[in-house]
C-alpha cells in the first residue's frame, strides 16, 4: 500500500485548512518564504501554461516539515518507510522534503504531482515533471531569497526556464560543495539528466 494512502487511513485531518496547519507548524519566516515559494510557483506555472493553482498548492508546502528536528525527521522516516539512506543518516535535514510530503498526506493532499513536487525539490532527481521543476526553481528564486547572483538567476528564469533551471541546480550543487559536503546520488543523476536534457 502507498504511504499516503497508509497514513490517510490512521491520520487524516480533514477539518483544519492547510494554511492554518502551516501557521502552526512554521516560524513565521520559514512561512513568508513558503509563500514566497508559493507566489512565484504560480507565477511560473502561468508562464508555462501549467495548472497556477496546483503550482502555487506545492509552493505552499514545499517545507512544511523543515523545522522539525533531527530526531522527529528520522522516526517519522523510519515509522513510515520512507528511505534513510547513509547520507540522510548524516543530515538528517535531507529528510525534510519526502517527510514534508508525507505530512501533506497527513492533510489531506492527495495530488501525486504535487507530493512529487514536495518530494524532489531539495535534492531534485532526474525526469522530472514540470511541476516539479517549478517548484524546484521557485524555492531558489523567491522574493526573500539574498544570495549573490539570485537576480540573475531570477532573470535568466524569466528569459528560458529550462536554462535557469540548469543554472538553478549547478548554484545549488556549487554551494554544496564549497561547504565540502557530499552530492546526494539522486542529485548527481539530476545534474546529469539536465546535461542531457534538450
């Protein structure tokens, strides 16, 4: 049996809105962000001829489990079999996405597109579907995002989404690596989709 479908059966919580489940499981930064992600998903989404409002639904919740702690992220994982590789064992804040997936489930989101997009934007992972890669794009591109060269990121997106995608994904990977930590395989084959992508 899928996750979501185990976890609906025992936890579903039908009568609180998302937005509300948000307000209480968030700082109130990591939510402006989370509507950051939200506005520009569905921005994206317009843009590409894509569904806004389903765009805009996984921008919203693209983090919503990403002030858990450490040891909440891994026994949620553990108790719902999602996958703990060595990698999430050593940064257990990996976890955050395909857990932050799960919890949507917990409220009643049972849109697979949206849970994949939830799924994959940390770490992303090769064929992805456009939502997928708008949300990933959106969270690197938010109005709060301050890093140096986010504006050019943000006008290359604008100019041709593929190519910002790429460029997305090799500024995420650098910085990784300027922290002397290592790539996740599912980002290695990421990267390595986008070379070969048309």
């Amino acid at each position: 049996m899928p996750l979501c479908r185990r976890i609906l059966l025992v936890k579903i919580m039908p009568d609180k809105s998302i937005f509300e489940q948000l307000q209480k499981n968030l700082s109130a930064e990591l939510l402006g962000h989370c509507q950051g992600v939200e506005e520009t998903a569905g921005r994206l989404a317009l843009s590409l001829g894509y569904s806004e409002s389903k765009a805009r639904l996984a921008g919203l919740l693209h983090d919503c489990a990403r002030e858990w702690p450490h040891g909440k992220l891994l026994d949620f994982a553990w108790e719902n079999g999602i996958e703990t590789d060595m990698l999430a064992l050593r940064y257990p804040v990996l976890l955050h996405a395909p857990v932050g997936a799960a919890l949507a489930c917990v409220w009643g989101i049972r849109d697979g597109e949206i849970l994949a997009a939830i799924r994959s934007h940390t770490l992303g992972c090769p064929e992805m579907s456009l939502l997928q890669q708008i949300v990933y794009v959106a969270d690197k591109i938010e109005p709060g995002r301050r890093f140096p060269g986010v504006e050019e990121l943000r006008q290359l997106v604008a100019k041709d989404f593929k190519l910002g995608l790429k460029q997305a994904a090799a500024q995420s990977i650098a910085h990784i690596l300027h922290k002397n930590q290592p790539l996740h395989p599912l980002t290695v084959s990421f990267w390595n989709w986008l070379v070969e992508m048309p």
